[in-house]
C-alpha cells in the first residue's frame, strides 16, 4: 500500500513529461471527435470500466491495484491506481499504469500511461510507430525527430477536437503528474503544459540499429481537470486537520 505525503516538495519527472508543454485550447468546438484513449481506456472511467477494458484488449495483462493513503487524509485507503502487465510476445515488457482521483473526487481515472519495452533488435521501425500514433490521435501538434527518438504530442479540446496552433498559450504553469506514482502529491513539477493532453516519445537508444523502436511511452492527461481535482483534495484534507484541532481544545493555562 502506498502512503504519501503532501508536504514531500517538487521532484524530477521520471520520462515522458518534457515533450508535454502544450498550452490549453481555447474556443467553444461545435463538433468533436471521440475522446482519446490509451489502449481502450480513457479519462473519466471507473475501475470496473478500466478492468473491462483491460479484457477487451485481448492481451494477458496482469491486473494489481494499488491502495492508497494520503497523509492527514481521513477514512479507509482509496483505490490510487490499477497497474496492468504483461510480457513475452512482440515485447520485453508492457505496463499500463491507470491513476485514479482522491477523495472527496469521485474515484474516476484522472491519468493513463504506457510504456512498452521491447526486446533487444525486435521493435518495430520507429518511423511506424510515429505514423501508427498520428493515425491514432491526428497530425501530433509538436513533434522533435531525434537521431535516437521521437518525441510527439497533442492538444485538444473538451469536445476532443485537435489544436494545432502552436501560439495558443497556457494561462498559467500547471503541475504535472509523476507516471511512476499515484497522481497526487507524488513527484509533482511544474510544465508548461494543461488542458486535455496527450504525450508519446518513441524510444530508439538501440545505437546499432537507431532506425528501430526499444521502447514506447504515451500519457493521457488532463491538465486542468486534475489541477481543480488536487485543490479540492489539498482543501478537503486542510478542512478535516482544522476540525480535528477544533475539537482537541485548548490546554488548560
């Protein structure tokens, strides 16, 4: 079971989060495309929808969830993410990590990330995996070819409707979730990136064949969505400390 601590200070993102500095849309969409997904799970899910997509995959992950307790937080450890693995096939290792809200937030997915590891000389061409990525979430709207890597991402709109307009600003620095833990308080830095965002970097560290992919990472998040979630979890656990001090009393003097 995980335990964390609000108060543990900004830490160095793990990977992914640098090619997500994607400024938030603005505008009210008249039409839409559907929402975006990793793997057939997309923000908003609950756990049963999540372990139903896992199965609808086909693919034999191995399915952990991971309780959670945030620190002064009250009740019973909640349910902080679903870690689904798997290994053998066309990879070294595939894990999905599914990060839920905290309470008092409905417990609804809030970030998705992947990460294939495939085996050594036995990725597919990277360029192929970048163009299978574009035909997934539409032309990426930052995208740096690296002799050893891709790194793409994309921007939308609630109504899931693309933003290519690299001007468009973010109002102001959001945090950014760490992949590798539970979505609050964890490992939180501040990118440029907010609003509904979708991260990929196409690994090719393989220096004796640089044109093949060696690994995979995508990350969906909401930027916005999960910000206003952490503010009402930071104001809901400042509440309950307040009450608890209220009702310890003053000593006697």
């Amino acid at each position: 079971m995980n335990r964390l601590n609000p108060c543990r200070g900004t830490l160095q993102l793990a990977f992914m989060l640098a090619v997500l500095h994607t400024p938030a849309a603005t505008g009210d969409p008249v039409a839409g495309g559907p929402a975006p997904e990793v793997l057939g799970i997309s923000l908003g899910m609950t756990p049963e929808e999540v372990r139903a997509a896992f199965k609808t995959t086909g693919l034999p992950f191995q399915l952990t969830e991971v309780k959670t307790t945030i620190e002064d937080l009250p009740g019973e450890p909640f349910l902080g993410s679903i870690h689904g693995r798997r290994q053998g096939g066309d990879s070294r290792q595939d894990q999905v990590l599914v990060n839920f809200s905290a309470p008092p937030n409905p417990l609804r997915v809030v970030m998705v990330t992947r990460i294939i590891d495939y085996a050594a000389d036995k990725g597919p061409l990277k360029l192929d995996v970048a163009a299978a990525l574009e035909g997934k979430y539409g032309s990426s709207r930052q995208r740096r070819d690296r002799p050893h890597g891709i790194d793409m991402s994309w921007i939308l709109t609630p109504a899931g409707i693309p933003v290519l307009d690299k001007n468009t600003r973010c109002p102001m620095p959001h945090f950014s979730p760490d992949p590798q833990g539970h979505i609050f308080f964890a490992g939180l830095t501040i990118e440029d990136g907010c609003g509904l965002s979708v991260g990929a970097v196409v690994d090719a560290s393989n220096f004796s064949h640089p044109t093949l992919a060696s690994a995979l990472w995508v990350s969906l998040v909401n930027y916005d969505e999960l910000w206003k979630q952490i503010e009402k979890t930071q104001g809901y656990i400042a509440g309950k400390v307040q009450d608890a001090g209220k009702e310890r009393g003053t000593p006697q003097l």
